[in-house]
C-alpha cells in the first residue's frame, strides 16, 4: 500500500544543502545574522523547512485523495494526544543524522530547540494518545487514514504542585503560534443548534426544514501526518468554532453591543476549551456541543468530497469511506449520516441506514459505569431538534424489529433501547448505528461480550471484534530510546524498524542470554535513568541515587488505577526502615506522576497523600539512600518520552477487570522495564507474550473480582484487622503522623468505611510480596536483563502498526 508517486519534489536532499537553507531560514525568521539568533528563531526556521519538505509531498498525497481511488479511513476523536511533532517529522523524513550533525556543528542545541515546541495537550490520556499513535502508524504503513477532532483553544491544563497539592493552570499552547498546522477559512462548514423542524411537501415527498436555528461557523486546521520515510503524508483535521459573522453587524447596528458580543463568544466557546476528565461524564450542554460539533464538520467536508469526485451521488460511500469512532463521543455520526442521506440526499430510510452501518465502525474504551455517556433527552432535542427525530426513529426500527424477532425477550429489548429513562444511551446508539464494535485488549472484550453488552452480543454476535491497543515504536522507543535503538541495530540488524515489522525483534532472544549484549543494555538504562534524574534534579531540586530500582508508575489518576496501593507500600517500607535502618533492602526509588480531573476530590487527595510521604520520606536522614519518592509534576507526552527509557519496574497494578488495556505498559516494556502488575487489560497479553517467568503478577483477577461484586463477601474491615501492617499504615493516614494539618480521612474512610470499592486493602499482602520478589531478583543482575531482553523482545506485538494492521483485516477491510 506504500505510496510510490514520483512526483514528490523533495527540497533538501544533502547535509550542505540542509546546511545553507537552515541558516537563510533563521535569518529570514529573526531579521538578524545567524550569530545572533536565539533558541526560538532556530526552532522556527527548523520548524518551516520542515514544514516546506513535508507540503510539497501532501500536496501530491491530497490529490491522489481526491481522486478517491483508494478507500479512506476517518478516526472521529474528541481527542488526539499528539505530543511535540517537531523531531517526529525529522525522524521520518528520514533526516534525523543530517539534522543532528549540522547542528552539532553549528553550536546549536538540538535539545533546547526541540523543547521550544509546546507540547499539545488536546487529550487526557490513553484514549486521545491512541489516536495520535494509530495516525503514526496508518502513515507510516501506507493506509490513507485521517483523524477528525476539535483544535480546543486551551488543551488539558497544566499541573503544579503547590503545597503538596495539585494546582491547575491555563494551557495557552497557541500563545506562541502553531507552525505545523494550516487554517483552510475557503472549507470551513455551518453547523446549526436549536431552532425548529417543519415538515413540507415537495415533488409528493416530505422535506424537513431545520430553521431559526443558530449557526456557528466550523473552520479547519489541517496538520500533516508525515510516514516513516515513506512518500505518505495523511491528515489530521482540527476544528475550531467561530461566528458565522465575525461581529453580527446588524445586531451591533441596532445598539445591542453586548449582545454581539455574546453571540461571538457563544460560538467560540464551543472549541474553547478540552473536557479535563478522562472517564467521569458530565452531561453538560457545551460537552454535547463539541461532540456535534466536529461530527457534523467532519461528515459534511467528506461527504461533500466524495461527491464531487463522484458525480454528485453518496452511491457507493461506504465501499469508500469508514468512519471510525473512538469511543462514544462522536456516535452522532450514526444519526447526522443518516441526516445527510435521507434528508439532504433522498434516499430511502432502509437504504440509508444500510450505508449508514457499513460505513460506521465504533471503539469502546471502557466499561466503568460512570465513563457510559448518557445525554437527556430534552437536551438533545433542542439542541439538535433533526438529530434527536432521527434517533428517535432509529430507536422505534430497532424496538419494533427486536419485539419481531424475540416476542418472548420484551424486557430485554427494552433494555437495549436508545431512548429510556428520559436519556440517549449514547454506547447503544454506536453499537445499533455500526457493523463493528470492538474492545481494546482480549479480556475487555471478552468484558464487553458476556457483561457490558451481553444483550448486544446475543443479537449480533457478529458485530463483536476485539483489536488490542498497541503504541508507536518510532515515537516511544526509536525517538526517546536512541541508545536502545542503537544496540538492537547493531545486535540483530535494522529490519526491525521497518514499519509493521517490529516482531522481528524476537531475533533478540538469543541474546538475552548473552553477558556482553546484557551489559550494553543495563548500561543504557544507567544512562537513561541518568538522564531522568538529571531533569527532576533540574526541575525539582530531588537527587535521585541512579544505583537505586527506578519504580515507576505514571498515569492519570484515579481510583482504579489504584496509585493508593503503590504508596501504601512506600510507607510501609519507610516504617519498616525506621524501625531497622539498618536492614538490608535494595534500595528503590519510587517514581508517580499524573494529573487527576479537577473536580475528582478524591484523585486529588490521594496526590497530596503522595507529595506528603514524598516530602516525609525524602527528608529523613534515617532512610539515607534507600528509598525515594518523587511526584514529577505535569506529566505529558514529552516527560513520558523522558521517563518510559528509564523505568525498570513498571506498575501496572489497577483492579482486575478495570483497566481497559492500558497503552503505558506497553512503552514501559518496549524500553526494557518489567511489568509488575494485576491480571487486568493488556497486561494479560504481555504475560502470554513474555511467559509467567519474566513478569511480576499478584492479586485478584478479574472473576474473583466479578464474585465479590455481585455476590458480596469482601469486607476490607477484616483484611485490617488481620494485618498489622495495615493497621500501622491506615493510623498513620489520620493520626497526625505526617504533620498536624496533613490528615487523610477521606482516604481512610473510603478504605475500612465504605468496603474498599476497589480492594485496595485486599491486594494489599500479595502486592507486598511481589515487590519483594521483584527487589530479590534485581539482585541477580543477569536474571534481571535477561528478563528485560525477553520483554523488548516480545514487544513487538504492542506496536500501534500491528493494531492498524489487525483494524484493516477485522474492521475496515481498505485493502
Ligand atoms: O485502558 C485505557 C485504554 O488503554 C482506557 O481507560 C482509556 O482508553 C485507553 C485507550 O484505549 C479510556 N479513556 C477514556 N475511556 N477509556 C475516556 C473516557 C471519557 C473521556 C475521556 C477518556
């Protein structure tokens, strides 16, 4: 599928000609003589020849488009994590070394170049950085593959840590310009909210007439998606709402200043601002905005493509087009489709819900119950008066057809409903509206099939696929690993690198039992855990001991995710260490970042908890080099890509049956680090990739799970009262240990008063254990980098390109 037009005009082709364009261009960006050219010019320049190269070849990519001769992918996302994208292009132009080398020479700081990019933060986490992986990974494996979003004005805020407690601040990521994107004013859309629906007749057929409606103007920024050092260059297009009038004249004309004001920043509050909640649903009115938003924009510059390329008809759209939505947020493209070719394309009911469903695949990431979006009714009809008739009638069909088929199954029909309990069941609409649902890991599928959407699933067993998430080598292993990169070249040759041949690293094997390889690995992850240090020394004044375990858990946080157990141990170990300071422990250095929902009071306590044993810890003489804790504030993709090399152990310990996949376990174990964790997500996958011996596994799983949950049984109050240790630690969280003000009844509370919902205290004694074996085997250096060799190894089946590869055969079948 690699593109190999020959048209494209490559503009630098040699290290002197990249040479003389860099310093014109600093020139021509600072007004000054390259000598005097500061970090920001240099960034700019490089930025634009980048930009320059990568252009030439969209242009010829977005013509080959037009001519609709391939089938074309379309990820629907109300998030696309893609991090810094300046050194990811230069890496897959293939202009990594002439870049590295010219600047070297020049006395320019590639480093401090690179970190004047801001890192886009337009998602919360796994979901949104998926996308931004999967886009590298369809690029780069030659599929024509575009993502759709919203450009939020201010992405996921920023965190500080004052006081021991998380502090949100505005992300002006645009404050400086964005040079990578270009703003397409001639296709901008409308999309129209309120107003009133009237039926006509015309030519003896009904028309809906959608009026008095408000328009808002939808105006895209398109970004390249440039392929690893191929000819393919995809796109991903942002959204960003504006007033259909810049200023509403007439209104302004007749003295109502204010009110065009208003009416200005209504509609630019649509693409203000990112939802900072990964999981929790709010239902409120801006957040169904956005969803309609960008389905609505998006639907309609397809649509009208593919008409024009096709003389003006929707026949055959959907051996065309997949739309694929990521999550339920842009589920609206089910009903705004069958708008589009019912109303505004006559086609018969039938006929287009047929197109409608073979055009539509649809992802879920979870199946906590507070994620699963549910929108009032009365607030999707006056939003979206067309919309909601549209749902309301794909709900009766189905009803209708359901109570057909299964006469003697009415309460379970009705449980399948859209439309109930005055709400849109938003998981319903996208799996009635589309021919493929998947999950993101085996065992979430598996989830999804027997629980979740069990009714579902005995209705349309075929509609039931299960795709494992993977991540991008090229970003989370070759860009931010280059010394791994390197060994694993010079070890087994450079094939593994190519695009959807990662498993080829399984060549490695051999290796893992080799003395001389294994040095070379543990060296570069001394030099990797180096480099982190070095940063937290920098940003935090924290001297990490770089002969300690580098421990690392980094992800949102959240009750689940249990960080609670994690630190729960650190204090055990630091009473275990004040009673004998002398007691012989490997010393470890416990690593934590994340950002909690700022409304989540909870999340937010338990990273105060972490600051304050951090504080306690790190202070007390008696535990000397030992033991560490650090809470790296701020986490996103450019301090993961800093963190993930230098991790050795990886905590993936959520409760079994919780964690969709996880896609951080993954780039933990690609750089070498061994997972320890529950048997939740893909960690399941990961222990049959690198067999039970080169992982650390404990706790419940995710049936024992199940049991007590619906049948009852735990009560974590007797998990306490049989464990000292707990009842040392649990005091400790509420009588004063940790400084007078520095109290954690609401943590204590949730623990003994109210069950330990997600068995913390439970998995207390076998997390306890696995760390100590996990410490008992890092004495044995060679186990350990065998162990780290077999995990890199078999990494290879986490790459996104294998996930790309699995859509294209299971859902969208392009080929
Ligand atoms: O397990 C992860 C998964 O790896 C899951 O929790 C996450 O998606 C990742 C990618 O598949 C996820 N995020 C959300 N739901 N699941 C979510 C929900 C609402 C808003 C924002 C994000």
């Amino acid at each position: 599928m690699a593109i190999t037009d020959k048209n494209t005009k490559h503009k630098v082709k040699t290290k002197e000609a990249f040479r003389k364009a860099f310093i014109k261009k600093v020139e021509e960006v600072s007004g000054e003589d390259f000598s005097e050219s500061t970090t920001r010019h240099q960034y700019e320049a490089l930025a634009e020849l980048v930009m320059e190269e990568i252009t030439a070849e969209w242009a010829v990519n977005n013509s080959r488009l037009h001519k609709m001769e391939e089938k074309q992918i379309y990820f629907f996302s109300i998030e696309f994590l893609i991090g810094r994208l300046l050194k990811a292009y230069v890496n897959n132009l293939g202009w990594d070394t002439m870049v590295e080398e010219t600047l070297d020479e020049l006395g320019v700081d590639y480093e401090a170049l690179q970190a004047e990019e801001h890192d886009p933060a337009l998602g919360n986490g796994g979901l949104g950085r998926l996308m931004a992986c999967f886009l590298d990974s369809t690029a780069a494996l030659g599929f024509p593959g575009h993502g759709n979003g919203i450009r939020y004005k201010y992405g996921l805020f920023e965190q500080k840590i004052i006081n021991n407690e998380q502090v949100e601040v505005a992300d002006i990521w645009l404050k400086n310009g964005y040079p990578f994107e270009i703003v397409k004013p001639d296709k901008a859309v409308v999309v129209k909210y309120n107003g009133d629906v009237r039926m006509e007749e015309v030519n003896g057929k009904m028309q809906f007439i959608h009026e008095n409606y408000d328009p808002v103007l939808a105006v895209p920024y398109d970004i390249p998606v440039k392929g690893y050092r191929n000819d393919t260059v995809n796109s991903l297009r942002l959204w960003s709402a504006k007033p259909v009038e810049d200023f509403d004249l007439s209104t302004f004309n007749q003295g109502h200043f204010l009110k065009a004001m208003q009416r200005k920043s209504e509609a630019e509050s649509i693409s203000q601002i990112l939802y900072p909640s990964d999981h929790g649903f709010e239902g409120k009115l801006l957040r169904l905005k956005q969803e309609y938003f960008f389905v609505c924009a998006g639907l309609k510059r397809i649509v009208r493509r593919y008409k024009k390329h096709n003389h003006g008809s929707m026949d055959g759209f959907p051996d065309k087009i997949c739309i694929h939505i990521n999550d339920t947020h842009p589920a609206l493209c089910v009903p705004e489709l069958m708008r589009i070719l019912v109303d505004e394309e006559g086609y018969d009911w039938d006929i287009a819900w047929d197109m409608t469903i073979k055009s539509i695949s649809f992802t879920n990431h979870t199946v906590l119950p507070e994620a699963l979006e549910k929108w009032p009714i009365d607030m999707v009809q006056k939003l979206l008066p067309r919309v909601y008739q549209i749902i309301e009638e794909i709900n009766r069909r189905f009803i209708n057809d359901m109570n057909w088929f299964y006469p003697e199954q009415v309460d379970r029909n009705y449980s399948m409903a859209i439309l109930k309990d005055g709400q849109v069941h938003m998981a319903h609409l996208a799996i009635i509206g589309s021919h493929s649902v998947n999950g993101v890991a085996e065992l979430h599928s598996k989830i999804l099939r027997e629980e979740t959407f069990k009714d579902f699933y005995a209705v349309f067993p075929d509609r039931f696929t299960s795709v494992t998430n993977g991540v991008t080598q090229r970003r989370f292993m070759m860009g931010s690993n280059p010394g791994l990169k390197t060994l694993l070249d010079d070890t087994i040759g450079t094939d593994w690198k190519k695009p959807g041949n990662m498993c080829s690293l399984e060549a490695l094997l051999p290796h893992a039992e080799d003395a001389a390889f294994c040095k070379k690995l543990a060296d570069i992850k001394r030099a990797n855990k180096e480099r982190l240090a070095k940063y937290i020394k920098e940003t935090q004044g924290i001297i990490l001991n770089p002969d300690s375990i580098f421990d690392v858990q980094v992800k949102r946080i959240h009750e689940y995710k249990r960080q609670l157990l994690n630190i729960l141990h650190v204090i055990l170990t630091y009473n275990q260490l004040r009673s004998n300071p002398n007691a012989d422990i490997v010393p470890k250095t416990y690593i934590l970042a994340g950002k909690a929902a700022p409304s989540y009071v909870y999340a937010k306590e338990v990273i105060r908890l972490i600051n304050v044993v951090a504080d306690r810890v790190n202070n007390d003489p008696l535990v000397k080099d030992k033991l560490k804790v650090v809470f790296v504030p701020n986490f996103n993709v450019s301090v993961a890509e800093i963190i993930y090399p230098a991790a050795e152990i990886s905590e993936q310990i959520s409760t079994a049956g919780k964690e969709a996949s996880g896609t951080g376990n993954m780039k933990f174990m690609m750089n070498g680090a061994l997972t320890l964790g529950t048997m939740d997500g893909a960690n399941v996958e990961i222990a049959e990739a690198v067999g039970m011996d080169n992982i650390f596994t404990f706790g419940l799983s995710d049936t024992e799970v199940y049991n007590y949950n619906t049948h009852g049984g735990y009560r974590s109050l007797e998990v306490y009262e049989s464990d000292s240790r707990l009842q040392e630690i649990l005091g400790q969280l509420i009588n004063g240990f940790f400084g007078e003000s520095a109290g954690f009844q609401m943590i204590y509370d949730s623990l003994l008063l109210h069950n330990d919902t997600y068995f913390v205290l439970k998995d207390f004694a076998p997390y306890v254990d696995i760390q100590d074996i996990a410490s008992n085997v890092y004495r044995d250096q060679k186990q350990w980098q065998k162990m780290s060799a077999i995990n890199i190894a078999h990494s290879g089946i986490f790459s996104s390109d294998r996930s790309i590869e699995d859509y294209e055969k299971r859902v969208w079948k392009v080929k």
